[in-house]
C-alpha cells in the first residue's frame, strides 16, 4: 500500500476536526474524498502532508512513518499537496512558482524535462510563463498550482478542492487532467465537494461526515449507494 493513515485523529485546539479515521490509496490509483463543507476533508489531506498535527494514530508511506515529520521532508519522499485556493504566489511569474515547485530537487536536467512536460499538459503556461501568477483566469492559476505541485515529481498527489470557484466549462477540463496525471504513474487522492467529477475520476472512495468516515469502497459502488445519491447528489 502506497499510502495508509490508521485511526487518524485531528484537533483544532479542543475542537475535534477528524476523528479516528483510517484511509488508504493503493499505488496508482484514484482515491477521492467526498463530503459537505466542514467535514474533515481538508484536515485529511493537511495531516497527510504535515500541515497539521495528528492527536493520535499513524500515517504511513512507502513503508515509512510520516506523522511527525516536517512538511518539506513529506515533499521529498514524494507526496505533493495542491491546497484549497491554489496558494500560489500570486507576485511571481508564472515560471518562477513552477520553479519553486521543484525546489527541493537537485536533478537540473529532469526537472528541465518535468517543465517541458507540464508546459505540453498545460500550453497556456508556456504562453503565460512571464505574466504574473495573480493576473491569470481561475482556471489558468489552478493550472499552474496543478502544475507547481508536478514540478516536485510526486508519487502522491493530493488535490483539495481543484473545482471550487471554476466555471463548469473549466471544471470539465478537470476530469482530462487528472486521468492524465494517474496514467504518468501518479496516485491521486482528490478530495471534492463536486461529487459527480469525483465519481468520474475515481477508482476508490470516502465519505466523510462531521469527521467520521461513513462509507467507503469502490466508485462503482459509490454510484449505487443510496446515502451518496440522498446526501450528497439530492437523489
């Protein structure tokens, strides 16, 4: 198992955010998150990559235990996180935040590759390379966060909220990538309040509810369950 967190606790002070949660993501799969706002799934995905503290519970990769670890070190054994709102920095070009993306590599001639690569994925990059990254459309700067977090040459990359304030034009664009993105050899682990573009891209899935995991499986399975479909898709 490429990744797996067991019994994953998170506080907010005394405020309980995830509670005792268990989570996996097979490599080279697609494991989405689903769930309303303020159900935790966030705070997953923060505590994967070492943005937050576990309370309790421990959060294994590639065979090595991670709760505990800085960020910076969780980046370098390959998981790389595309926070909610993009972040990026929206005063430097465009080339810079994807130069940024790979700082913490030492392979020059690879990550010169890696950009020519996210440049083919995203052309509008290589067009907008010079512009500054707060000057670009929605879509256009979760391109370049999507891309950003690439540059690290992930094994792992965690995707929260990539849909959140996108026309549903761009938001269909979404699906493409991410298929593409998995077929390079990258396991996903999208967290969406967008349930349909989940159900599309996903191999497996959680839903979370009030920081609990209520039910968990395969996509196909997802499709059929009637508390998706009353909870989550007004069916």
């Amino acid at each position: 198992m490429l990744l797996s967190a067991r019994n994953m606790t998170v506080h907010y002070g005394k405020a309980m955010a995830i509670d005792n949660i268990s989570i996996e993501a097979a490599e080279g799969s697609v494991v989405t998150i689903i769930g309303a706002n303020g159900a935790g799934k966030s705070t997953v995905l923060k505590a994967l990559s070492g943005l937050v503290p576990v309370s309790s519970g421990e959060i294994w990769f590639l065979g090595k235990r991670i709760d505990g670890m800085r960020p910076f070190r969780i980046v370098s054994l390959g998981v790389s996180h595309i926070p909610e709102g993009r972040r990026l920095f929206p005063y430097l070009s465009v080339l810079t935040n994807l130069r940024l993306g790979a700082s913490l590599r030492k392979d020059k001639v690879n990550v010169r590759r890696d950009m020519d690569e996210v440049f083919e994925m995203f052309p509008v990059l290589r067009q907008r390379r010079d512009q500054n990254a707060g000057t670009l459309s929605g879509g256009e700067q979760q391109m370049l966060a999507i891309a950003r977090a690439l540059m690290a040459r992930p094994k792992l990359l965690l995707m929260d909220e990539p849909s959140l304030g996108l026309a549903p034009k761009v938001v269909n664009e979404l699906v493409p990538i991410v298929r593409t993105i998995n077929e390079r050899g990258i396991t996903v682990l999208l967290v969406e309040q967008n349930v349909p573009l989940a159900l599309k891209v996903g191999t497996s899935g959680y839903a979370l509810q009030v920081g609990k995991v209520i039910l968990e499986g395969t996509i196909e399975g997802f499709r059929g369950s009637d508390i998706v479909k009353k909870a989550y898709m007004g069916g």
